[in-house]
C-alpha cells in the first residue's frame, strides 16, 4: 500500500500543480492575447499617423506649388496680351506688382528660345548655365508647361535664403510677331521648407524630395542618416513600409507631389513605439513571474493546509495498523477531515474497549482454571495421610495420631482460607510446617527441617500455597536414601520476597535444572504439575517480575528460590482486597 | 445516395472554377464624381468578359488616395491594371511600381509623358489626341462661313473675309486648355481660313466663368464677334446664357427651340460632347460639339486587355497598336 501511494502524486502534488498549471494558463493566454493585441494596434496606429503626417507635408507642398503654378500662369496670361519689345515698361511694372502681392516670388526673368535674356528684375542673372538647364527640361518635356527645376541657394539676394526654382514655357509677343520663350521664377521656399521642418516626425525623422531622375531636390536635414535614407528613397515609387535606419526604426511613406514629377518622401521615427510592445512585454513578463510565485505560494498553502490533516490522519493509522490502539488523534482542518477523524477515534476507542474486555475475560478465565487448580488437593497425599494415621493408631500411637490430624485439619482450613488467595506470610509458613509435620510423621524420620525467616516478613501478604509444592518435590525427589535436611528460608529484598527451599542430596545437572525450568515456562502441560503451577500463579498475579530459579550443588543440595514483587497492597496494614 | 450528389456538386464546382480561372483586373479612376469618367468606367467593367473579376478604385481627385489604392495591390498585384491618373505628371511612379511586380498597365483618358511609356514594354496608352479635339472643332465650325476661305459668306458679318473670334480657354497650364486653344488656331489656318482673335478669355472650364467673362467682353467686341470657341461644352454653355439675355438668340414662337432660318442666333462650339451640350445643340442653341467617344474607347480597352492577357488572338484586336499607343477618334456631334 505505500509503495502504491508513493508511485501516484499526493493529494498535494495534484492540487499543487493542478493550480498552478491553471493560473500559468490562464496568464500565459492573457499575456499573449494582450502583447499581441497591443503591438498589432500600435504598429497600426503609428503607420496611420506616419501616413498622415506625409499627406499633409504633401498638402501644404502642392497648395504652396499649385500657388507657384498659378503665378506662372497669371504672368503668361497677362504677358500674352502684351508686346514684349513695345510694352516692356508695363511688363516691368507687372514684375514688380506681382512681387509686391506674391513677396515670396523673388526673382523674374524672361529667356527668348536661343536663352538670351529679354526681361529681367534681376541684374545679377544672366544667360548662360541657368537659361540652358530651363530650355534643356522644356525640350525634354514638351508636353509640361511648368519645369520644377528645383531649389537651390539664392546668393544674389541678401537673405542667402533657400529659393525653389521654376521655369515655365511662355507665350508671348515681340514686336507683333508669335514667338516663345522661358519665364523663369525663383521662389522663397523657406516658408513652406521652415513649415516641413517643423513637422514632427520624431527623433531622426526628415523628409527628402526626389525627382523623376532621383535627384536630390530638398532634404530637411543633412546627417548620418541622410545617405541611407537616400538609398532607400531612390529605391521606391510609392507607399509605406517601416525600415531599420542605422541603429533606429523609421516609417518611409513615399508620395507623389502633384504636377512636379517629384516624390516627397517623409521618414518617421517609429522607434520608441515601435519599443513600446518590449517594454510592455518585459512589464508583462514581471507580472507574469509575481504572480507566478504569488500562485506556487497559495497553492502551496492551500494544498498543505487541505494535506496535512490527511497525513496526520494517515501516521496515525499506520501506527494503529501496528498496534497501538492507545492514543486518540485531534485533527484540525476540513470538516470532512475532522468528520473523519472522529470517526476513526471513535472506532479506535470501541476497539480498545473491546480488546481490553477480552484481555480482562482471559484473566479472569485463567485465575478461575489457576484457583481450581491451587484448591486442588492432591487425593494421594489424603490417601496417604489417612493410611498412615490408620497406621499409627494400630501400633496405638495416639500422640502421633493426634499430632497427624490436627496437621491435617490446619492444612486444609488453612488450604480454604475461605476463599482468600493472599494470606500472610505467617499463615503460608503455618500450612508448610503443617505439611512437614505430616510427611514427618509418615516418613518417620527420613528427614529433618528447619526454618530461617525474617521475622519482619511475617505480616506480609502473599500468595497462599506456593510453598507446598516446593516441599513436596524435596520430600519426593530431592531426599537420596540417606536422612536428609531441607530449609525453608525467607527474607525481603529492596522490592521484593524471596523464598527458598533447599535440600540435602545428590543434587542435579545442570541439563537436569534446564530440562525442568523450559518445562515450568512452557505452555504445554506435563510432569511438575506443582512447580509449574507456582510459577504460573506468581506470573499471573505478580506480572514478569515474579520468577523461579532453581540451583543445585552436586552432592549438596539442590534450591528453589521463589522471587516476588513486593506489592503495596501486601505490605502489613494495608486493606485486604479480594 | 447523399454522399454521391455530394461528390457531384464538387466535381461540377472544381469543373465550374477550372473553366472560370477568373483574371483580376484593377480599374483606377481619377474621380467618379465626373460623370463622364464615371460612365466611362462602367462601360468598361460592363463590357469586359465575363471570366473577368474587375474591382473599381475611385481616387476622388487625389493622386495621394491612389498612392494609396495602387500601393494595397502591389503585395498581390492582379493580373493587370487600368488606369486613369490623377497627376498624369506622376505616371512614373505607377509604371516602375507595376514594372517591379511585372503587371500590365493600360492608361486611358490622362496620357502619361511618353518618357515614362517607354519605361516599360507593358505599358499602354488608349486615348484620343488632344489635338484632334480642337482640329475637329475648326472643321466643324468653318463650313458655316462658306466654302471659300476667301469669299466668306453673310456669317463674315463685317464682310472682311477674316473670322474674328473669342476663345474661352479652360484652366490655364492645363495641357487640354493649352493644346486645344492652341491648335483651334492653327487648324484654322490649315483650313485656310483668316482667324482674328479678339480675346483669349479664361474659364477654368467652368459656366458661371463663362458668364462673367461674355458679360464682360460683350461692351467691347459684341458688334465685332462672329463666332465663339469654347474648350468645352460648360463654358460654352455658360455663354449662352449671357449671349440669350443680350438676344443674340430669340426664340420669337416661343417653341423653345431657335429655328436657325427664322430665329435670331450666335455660332457657340464647344468640345466634349455632354448631356447638356447635347440638349443645347438640339435645342438649336450650341451648334455643335465635339465628343470623345468614351464607348469605342471601352471597347478598345477591354480587347487591349485580353489581348495582353492572351484570351484573344492579336489579329481579333480591333484597333491600331500605335507602339503602346491606342488612338480613338473624337467625334464631332451637330443637330
């Protein structure tokens, strides 16, 4: 059965880990549902801001560019209804009107189709590089009235300040006569280029302007970043998509600006959200450990507090199982524990009631046998002592006769007692020297006796008839063919009464002595009925500590000690009980 | 038994799905509030064959909300895309995205710069040339003023033998308004016809533009103006209006038509050919129109796009493959 219990989890163990596979369950699923949840939304999220942020730089540059687009036309529109060569003071003018609504607008030229200047309000520009590039682009695109040509630094005016420039084909006049040419426009684009910068688009974050060629029209910044991000830009069209930039994650959103063929590309700086998801999964993951062992606490608790009245109950009965029916258990728990406990005390209790009665039933059982046994009277021992008073009285020898019957009557009276079974002491001795006086008469002078008793033991009390037997193994086997001498002695030890009778004789082995005593102490019945009978008469009122020890000297006597446990009750005065 | 018309149903299912491997087909219009782009596109995905899944993008007017729509096909881009820009400028970007996942692309109505066509060999271009708008719109009004270019008719109100004109021009830097005010003069002068142009005016394509800008001209040049070009049907439309309050036109039976040979009138041509141009010419008050033939160019996108996609043979193709180019006349449209 304990092998069984030891091979199969406790009670403990299953709740134990019964909880805590739950609860692990429970967080695991919870966690996992959160942290994905969370990082799914917030990477959406950001990518939707990402995106907003981009369409409204591109908002803000094709409001500022369309404004661009329309000043171009307006000049076309009025320069059309002009004559270049005659009209040249009015055009004048124009540039200067147009530059005091549009104060962005800073410089104005017109380029005839050879790139010769017709018109300028800019001394400081002449025809050559500039001229040539915006006729190169419209050559390339006949088809687009407006060239982006794109920003550059304007070192002419004293701001030094950033100017988009813009060149567009133009319609015009000369002298009566159709022709065309460049209308060439810088801007002042540090509004809208101050407007983008200002835009959040995190640590890092910057925004580039490619042409349809991947050139490099704007950049917001110039760091170590910038390459990179040029690569990647140059790379894509169109759209959105996140990237690892150096050591930071960035959100690339790519747009077309309307009527420029230019993309604007905007690079986000996603990495603290994109962070965020770690931290909330390394938060989590605390959690997680806590209450983990917040858990394995409780539930260890729980199952030790639901198991220890279990295994109290279950030390208890093994040692019920070996025997010890003597101590009743208080278990403190569960009801049904306690419920369980009371009845198994209760049976407990019922059993050492039951098995005490049936101890007692024994006893009382074996003293009944003893008692008959100690009043038998062995009918020999009558036969004889009537023979021999018969004897006596034939050779008409009346002294003896009477001496005999008066033995005899005392030996019997003393034998009743009237139902006692402890005597004193001096009582005992009376009925021994009653029973030798008897055999004496009967053996005529086969042996002699005495007595040596501590007179201090007289008042004693002890178990009547316990000396007789001794006597009447001396008298029967003990005596050799020669007159022999037999002692009766008495005296007290610290807690115990000793009696002994010795004999003069041959004496016996040592086999002899072991061979009687496994007799005395054996179950079976046989020869020595007397001695037997003593020792199982002392054993049974007395306990272990009561014994018989025989001892011979060969060819000197042979002596039976009796050994008894001084009891309270035999002391002199105490209450006679039975 | 039930087991077996089980298996039935499946085995008609997986015949039905191996016959019908339907092709995916991405329409993109710049913006279906424009009634004409709107019926455009319907022609087309009603038109196109059946084994074929068209999904429509409208773009309302914002090339950033196309971006958009073309960048959620590129990760599984369709079998080929149709496409009408918002910014034909940013052409470019829409090719090279597609050349990159090897789609097809078929523009139509907006033309991208012919350097971004050659981009790609699976690029295509369906339209009518601008050009031809204006071209038609010379040749449909001239006839009015005689035969002979120099012995121009009682329409010559001065008698001077030259065509004095306004223009109103639609939104200017717009290619169309460009090209069409541009070549209505020149083709004049193919003609052979003198033109003198009074005004340029700009509408911004718009009526009430128009309105303003008659209204304004009509002081200075109503005893001289013999005829009236418009870039489009609106503008002309709009001037009408102003031109019936001066009574340059008179329905004087009060039939509400002008009845030309009896009732005062005033040559007004547009181009485009919508609705309202179409009840005004039969009304008798816009002489005429000219209109780009969004049916046949339906039909020449759908045969272009099975021919692409190899559900057709190339000689079944219909139309002339101009090197990726898919030319469809305008027509002109009078009473």
């Amino acid at each position: 059965m304990r092998a069984i219990s030891k091979s199969r989890t406790s009670i403990r163990q299953k709740i134990f880990f019964s909880s805590l596979l739950l609860i692990i369950t429970a967080l695991l699923l919870s966690a996992t549902i959160y942290i994905v949840f969370f990082a799914g939304t917030s990477r959406r999220l950001v990518q939707q801001l990402a995106r907003e942020i981009n369409k409204q730089i591109v908002f803000n540059y094709e409001q500022y560019l369309g404004s661009v687009v329309e000043t171009g036309n307006f000049l076309q529109d009025a320069i059309i209804s002009l004559d270049i060569a005659e009209d040249r003071e009015q055009i004048i003018e124009l540039f200067v009107r147009n530059s005091e609504i549009k104060r962005d607008l800073v410089t104005k030229v017109i380029f005839d189709a050879s790139g010769e200047v017709i018109l300028s309000d800019s001394p400081g520009i002449q025809s050559g590089e500039l001229s040539r590039r915006a006729l190169g682009r419209a050559a390339a695109n006949p088809e687009l009235n407006h060239f982006f040509i794109g920003p550059s630094i304007n070192r002419r005016v004293s701001r030094n300040s950033e100017v988009l420039i813009v060149a567009r084909s133009l319609d015009f006049f000369r002298e009566d006569a159709a022709d065309g040419g460049i209308l060439y426009l810088e801007f002042d684009s540090s509004a809208i280029t101050t407007l983008s910068r200002n835009t959040n688009l995190g640590d890092a974050g910057h925004l580039l302007i490619l042409d349809d060629g991947n050139n490099l029209m704007y950049q917001s910044v110039n760091d170590r970043y910038s390459a990179e991000s040029y690569r990647i830009a140059a790379e894509r069209f169109i759209g959105g998509f996140p990237v690892r930039l150096l050591d930071q994650n960035m959100y690339v959103n790519i747009n077309t600006l309307a009527n420029t063929r230019w993309r604007l590309v905007t690079i986000n700086n996603i990495d603290e959200v994109t962070q965020t998801p770690l931290q909330i999964s390394a938060v989590v993951l605390v959690v997680f450990i806590i209450s983990l062992l917040l858990t394995a606490l409780a539930a260890g608790l729980v199952s030790f507090r639901i198991s220890r009245p279990i295994n109290l109950l279950i030390n208890y009965m093994e040692r019920v199982e070996e025997g010890e029916f003597f101590e009743t258990i208080s278990v403190e728990g569960q009801k049904e524990i306690v419920a369980l406990a009371d009845s198994f005390n209760h049976m407990i209790t019922r059993i050492r009631g039951l098995m005490t009665r049936l101890v007692e039933q024994q006893r009382d059982k074996r003293k009944t046998e003893l008692r008959a046994l100690q009043n038998q009277i062995n009918p020999h021992f009558l036969y004889n002592t009537l023979d021999s008073i018969v004897w006596l009285a034939e050779h008409k020898r009346e002294q003896d006769v009477i001496t005999t019957v008066v033995a005899l009557a005392k030996f019997f009276r003393i034998s009743i007692s009237r139902g006692a079974n402890f005597i004193p002491v001096e009582t005992e001795l009376e009925h021994a020297l009653n029973y030798l006086t008897i055999q004496q008469i009967r053996y005529v002078e086969r042996f002699s006796h005495r007595f040596e008793i501590d007179p201090e033991m007289m008042r004693y009390r002890v178990m009547k008839l316990i000396l007789q037997p001794l006597l009447e193994n001396a008298i029967h086997h003990g005596l050799g063919d020669e007159p022999g001498d037999i002692v009766l002695r008495g005296w007290l030890g610290e807690s115990m009464m000793y009696f002994s009778v010795s004999n003069s004789g041959y004496g016996i082995t040592e086999a002899k002595i072991r061979e009687i005593d496994e007799k005395m102490r054996g179950k079976e019945d046989g020869h020595g009925v007397g001695l037997r009978n003593v020792f199982q008469r002392l054993r049974l009122y007395y306990g272990e500590e009561a014994d018989i020890r025989i001892s011979s000297i060969p060819d000197e006597e042979t002596t039976v000690t009796l050994e008894i446990p001084l009891r309270p009750e035999d002391r002199p005065g105490s209450e006679v009980d039975e | 038994m039930k087991w077996i018309s089980c298996a039935a149903a499946l085995a008609v299912f997986l015949l039905m799905s191996c016959t019908e491997a339907s092709l995916e087909v991405a329409v993109f219009s710049y913006n279906n509030q424009d009634p004409f782009i709107a019926r455009h596109v319907e022609q087309i995905i009603s038109i196109a064959p059946e084994n074929f899944e068209i999904e429509l993008f409208d773009a309302s007017n914002s090339q950033i909300i196309q971006n958009e729509q073309i960048e959620s096909l590129l990760s599984s881009p369709p079998d080929l895309v149709i496409i009408n820009p918002v910014d034909r400028t940013a052409a470019y970007t829409i090719i090279n995205s597609f050349k990159a996942t090897g789609t097809p692309v078929i523009f139509f109505n907006r033309e991208p710069l012919p350097q971004d066509l050659d981009l790609w060999d699976q690029v295509y271009y369906i339209g009518a040339r601008a050009t031809q708008s204006a071209e038609l719109q010379a040749e449909l009004i001239s006839p009015l003023f005689g035969e002979n270019p120099d012995d121009l008719n009682e329409y010559d109100l001065n008698g001077d033998d030259v065509i004095q004109a306004i223009i109103l021009k639609g939104e200017p830097g717009h290619q169309d308004a460009e090209i069409r005010t541009r070549v209505v003069q020149e083709h004049f002068a193919e003609l052979g016809y003198r033109l003198e142009v009074l005004s340029v005016e700009s509408a911004n394509w718009n009526g009430d533009e128009a309105y303003q800008k008659i209204d304004a001209l009509l002081p200075v040049y109503g005893e001289r103006m013999e005829v009236i070009l418009s870039n489009n049907d609106v503008m002309a439309i709009g001037a009408i209006r102003r031109l019936r309050q001066a009574g340059y036109f008179q329905d004087l039976n009060d039939d509400g038509m002008i009845d030309r040979a009896n009732e005062p009138w005033f040559p007004v041509v547009g181009i485009d050919g919508i609705d309202a141009a179409a009840e005004s010419i039969n009304a008798g008050y816009l002489y005429g129109s000219v209109r780009n033939d969004s049916a046949t160019m339906s039909r020449a996108i759908v045969e272009l796009m099975e021919v692409i996609l190899g559900t057709r043979d190339g000689d079944q193709f219909g139309f002339t493959l101009d090197n990726r180019y898919v030319w469809i006349d305008y027509l002109p449209y009078t009473r």
